[in-house]
C-alpha cells in the first residue's frame, strides 16, 4: 500500500497535489512519501516479529538519497552497503557504523581499511582473497574483522538475467561445494573473526521456491560448520523480494516472506540478517513527468515526455514495465507509445500501452519509481540530474537539487595544450 491517490480527480502525494510539486520544482521530478516509506519499514519488521534474532539492514543501492535513509534510521534500520560512498551515506544520515553490512564483490584495500577504521559491524566476504585482504589490513590496525562467506548456491531466481545473481556462472560469492573449505581457512586467520554465511539470489523475485531452496542449502552448510566447532553465529538472507510493477502481477506479501523464512529456519537457533531493498522504496516514490508533444507514430502515437532514460534507465536496461498515469486523467483512454526525448530507440518506456488520454503540456506519473531509480540516473545527452522530493503530510522538501548543465560543464576542464 501507498499514499500516492487521486483526490477529486488530481493525483497526490499524500496530502499535496502532483501538479504544485511540478511547478515549484519543475519535471521530471522524482517523488517520494514518507508516511509510505514508514509503512514499508514497519510492514517488512512486523513480517519478522516471529524471528527472535534478526538485524534489517537497507540496501542503499536501491535508493540512496539522505533523506530517504533518514526516515529508515529513525525505523531503526542498519544499512546494506556496497561501496565506500555508500557508507559514507549511512553514517552521514545517522546509521550506527556497527549496523552497517559491508557486501560487494569489488570492494577495494581502501574501501576495506576504511570500513574497518568506521567500526563497520559485518563485511560480506566474496571471495578468498579478499578475506586474507581484510585479515591482513584488520591485523595492521590491531583489529578484528566480523565477516560473514557469501556463499553461491547455484540456484536459478528465475528472474531477469541482470538480476540474477545466486547461479555458479554469477560472479557473487564463492561456490557452495568449496564455501566450507575456504570459511575454515579464513577462520583461521588473525584479523578475521569468521561469524557465519550469506546468501543473495537475486532481485524482484516472486516465487519463494528457488529462495526457500538457497536458504535450506546455505543453512545447513552454517550448522555443519557450527557442528565442526565453527564460531557461527548468523546468516544473512540477503534481500530481493519482488514488488508489484504491473497492476495485476501481485508477488508474495512481505508477511508470506517471514512466514516462508521462519519455517525454513526454524531451529538453526542462528541471528538472521536482511537486507530488503526494492520491497521498502519501490512503491514510496513516482517519477513526475510532463508531455512535451504527442507525436503521431505508424501504428500509433509516441507519447513524447520530458523523462528519459537517463532519469529512469529500468525500462531500456532490464525491459521493467512503470505503470504510466495521468496526474488529471479525463477517464478517457488511448493506445500509445512513452518515450523520453534521448536520441537513443531504447529511450522507450512503453509499447503498445493502455493509457489514459494525454495531450501536450500533461503531466504524468510512472509509478513504482522509488528503487532503482533517481541513483542509477546518469547525465546523458548533457541533461540535468534529477532532482527528488520528499513529501510529509502536506509539506513537502527538495530533497536532491536538480544538478544543472552549467554544473557539470564547470567540473570539467579545457587543458591549456587546447587553449588558442
Ligand atoms: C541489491 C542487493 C540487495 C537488495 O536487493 P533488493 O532486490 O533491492 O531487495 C541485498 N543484498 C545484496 C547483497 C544486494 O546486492
């Protein structure tokens, strides 16, 4: 559930109007609500309450604006980082440096020294040597490092292939028949204090099957190594749960999640860490968009909106389907093409679509734009950075400034071998 909802007729953000958001601020604009933001928080815990031991860390990646990790801080939320920037948001919006996961299968000596020096709580190792890295880096400092083994399960998500990440040809973690030679290795190293497995299979999914399958295997593998005399304490699900992009195509609730989880895990008698993304920001945010023209296409028109791909970059990399809306529909409806004005044919967000009627000058919502979004937008064809806001009741904040082209240009340099 949200809180983006038409009153009489106008699409709102909580309490405020899309359209004084527009012009206060202009579009494209992406838009978040907090009081969606604390329900989604509130909705994955409560799925939880049957798990004793637990720790919820958001992952930044899928939406790392300060004011969006501000709201999770306050619902008691850790962080799931996977670059040094990434951490330095966590702590800049009031994280507890203890309740930050450190994953990525790229983390640099830097990026690991300086974690270690911020009193990151857990780093999700990847690969062997990068855990002799940290041992020796944790060692130099006179620390020790809490570190968890991603573990590869070879299992198939069945999800889009650029998300998917828990099959051997992937490139995360290590494969699950070497994972308990290598952890006993790892184990043995000063610097390391060597606490238990991780596990991430992949994004959007939707059907537990596969994931119940990796966690049962990954499980089992932690209480062997426990049973070995292993100092295993934890296992961390990582995160993925799906959210419903199309009206119609509904994944599991976060309540049948924790309900699957706790029947899985029952018994392991093992701290359980999460890592949710997408299932906490996806539907708290909407991308504003107005129509710059509507131009007539063969077989049907192209909808021609000021957001493009480079604000909104789900459809061309992953074909990921926005439900597209009127921020005043009149009720009637058309058959349309959406596309943004980037000179690319993969700036399409729609083919062949049922939306409602729009004309030059509409303004317009994809939905669904909270995860994934405003961070992977990039500056291509010289546009502006978009900008985010947050709504609270009805006030609302810019909470990203719109990063201009005059920006950029003066962050770049002309060498004096090019002066005249
Ligand atoms: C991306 C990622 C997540 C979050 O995935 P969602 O699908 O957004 O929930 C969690 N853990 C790891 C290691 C990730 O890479």
């Amino acid at each position: 559930m949200d809180h983006f909802d038409y009153r009489n007729g106008v699409l709102h953000a909580e309490d405020v109007p899309m359209s004084a958001i527009a012009e206060a601020v202009g579009t494209p604009v992406y838009i978040y609500s907090r009081a969606t933001l604390e329900r989604h928080a509130q909705v994955f815990r409560d799925a939880l309450s049957a798990i004793p031991n637990k720790h919820i860390a958001f992952a930044i990646k899928a939406n790392p604006n300060l004011a969006v990790l501000k709201v999770l801080a306050k619902q008691g939320y850790g962080a799931d980082i996977v670059s040094g920037g990434e951490m330095k948001r966590a702590l800049a919006a009031g994280m507890a440096a203890h309740d930050i996961v450190f994953s990525g299968v790229g983390k640099t000596r830097i990026e690991l020294r300086e974690a270690l020096e911020s009193g990151v709580g857990q780093f999700n190792i990847e690969l062997e040597e990068e855990g002799v890295a940290l041992a020796e880096i944790a060692a130099s400092l006179g620390m020790t490092a809490t570190a968890v083994l991603r573990v590869n399960p070879d299992v198939d998500a069945g999800t889009h292939a650029k998300i998917s990440t828990g099959m051997k040809e992937n490139k995360f973690g290590v494969p699950i028949d070497e994972a308990g030679a290598i952890f006993t290795r790892l184990a043995a190293l000063p610097g390391l204090a060597m606490r238990g497995l991780a596990l991430h299979i992949g994004s959007q999914l939707f059907d537990f099957g596969p994931i119940e399958a990796a966690y049962a295997k990954v499980g089992a593998l932690a209480l062997d190594l426990r049973a070995q005399g292993q100092d295993i304490d934890r296992v961390d699900l990582g995160g993925g749960l799906g959210v419903p992009y199309e009206r119609g195509k509904v994944p599991p609730t976060p309540a049948d999640y924790g309900a699957m989880v706790e029947r899985v895990t029952r018994g392991w008698g093992l701290k359980l860490m999460f890592e949710p993304g997408r299932v906490i920001v996806g539907n708290a945010g909407v991308l504003l968009t107005r129509v710059i023209w509507v131009k007539p296409g063969v077989a049907r028109p192209y909808i021609i909106v000021d957001a493009a791909m480079n604000d909104l970059a789900r459809p061309a990399m992953y074909d990921a389907w926005h439900d597209f809306e009127a921020v005043a529909p009149t009720g009637a409806r058309m058959s349309a093409n959406i596309a943004g004005p980037v000179c690319e044919s993969g700036d399409t967000f729609a083919v062949n679509r049922d939306i409602d009627v729009v004309k030059s000058g509409d303004l317009a919502v994809f939905r669904t734009a909270g995860a994934y979004g405003a961070t992977m937008a990039s500056t291509y064809n010289s546009r502006a950075l978009v900008p985010e806001v947050m709504v609270d009741g009805d006030r609302f904040a810019v909470v990203a400034e719109r990063v201009l082209p005059e920006t950029l240009i003066a962050a770049e340099r002309v060498p004096d071998f090019l002066r005249d």
